[in-house]
C-alpha cells in the first residue's frame, strides 16, 4: 500500500509542475527506497527538487502524536502506538548531497519552522528546469 500511496503522490506532483506550480510533497520518505524512487522519477523528468529533513526530538513527535489521537478528525496512519517501530524503521538520508538536503529543527513554532524552510529553499536558488536567468535564456 506504501507503494502504491508514493506511486500516486509523485504523479500527482507531475501534473502540478507540468501546469507551472511549485509543490510541497507532505510525505516522510523515512527509507531510503523511497526518497531513490523521488530522486528517480523526478530526475528522469528533469524536474528540481529537495527534501527537507524536519528533526524533532522524540518527546515533541509523542507529545505531537497524542494531541494528533485526541483529534477525531486528523487523518494519519501513524500513532503513538506505533512511535517504536516507525522510529526503528526510519532511515537517515545520509545518502542525498547537501545541494538535495536541507535539514530544519522543528523545536521553535510551527511558523517559525516553515519560515526557515522556505528561506533554506531560496537560498539554494530552487528554479524549475528551463527556466535561468535572463542572461541564460538569451545565450
């Protein structure tokens, strides 16, 4: 199902990009097979992309998971139940280049946490393929 749900979410994304808008993939890519089939099938698109490491400790992703439970209508499949196997299973993206990886703390305020994104993801200058400078263009 795994499988399928990424299948879905990364042609999803294509027919985003295809009609000029920037996307976010709200996905955790927690193994390595996951993230390789990102880098892959947006690679052979020609597509840019990045992935954003947000680091929490473990007592805010359990404190996170509980308000998450008390609410009826947050949909997820991941509970605090799950907390052990899901962080056993998760595998550090220790194989993306620092050009593909950008790693955020989510300690501060949620606001606070997407600003520090967004001005990471500036700072590298994420541009959609085709599209360079003016002096480029006309080169």
């Amino acid at each position: 199902m795994t499988g399928k749900t990424y299948d879905r979410l990364l042609a999803t994304a294509e027919a985003h990009v295809q009609q000029g808008h920037g996307i976010i993939l709200d996905a955790t890519f927690a193994r390595r097979e996951h993230r390789e089939l990102l880098a892959e099938y947006f690679g052979k698109r020609g597509m840019a992309w990045r992935f954003i490491e947000a680091q929490a400790s473990n007592s805010a992703v359990k404190q996170r998971l509980r308000v998450r439970e008390a609410k009826s209508n947050q949909v997820s499949d991941a509970r605090l139940e799950d907390f052990v196997k899901l962080t056993r299973r998760y595998e550090s993206p220790a194989e993306l280049s620092r050009d593909r990886l950008i790693k955020i703390r989510t300690s501060g305020p949620l606001a606070q946490t997407v600003t520090k994104a967004l001005q990471s993801l500036v700072g590298l200058q994420v541009k959609p393929p085709g599209l360079g400078t003016r002096h480029e263009r006309q080169s």
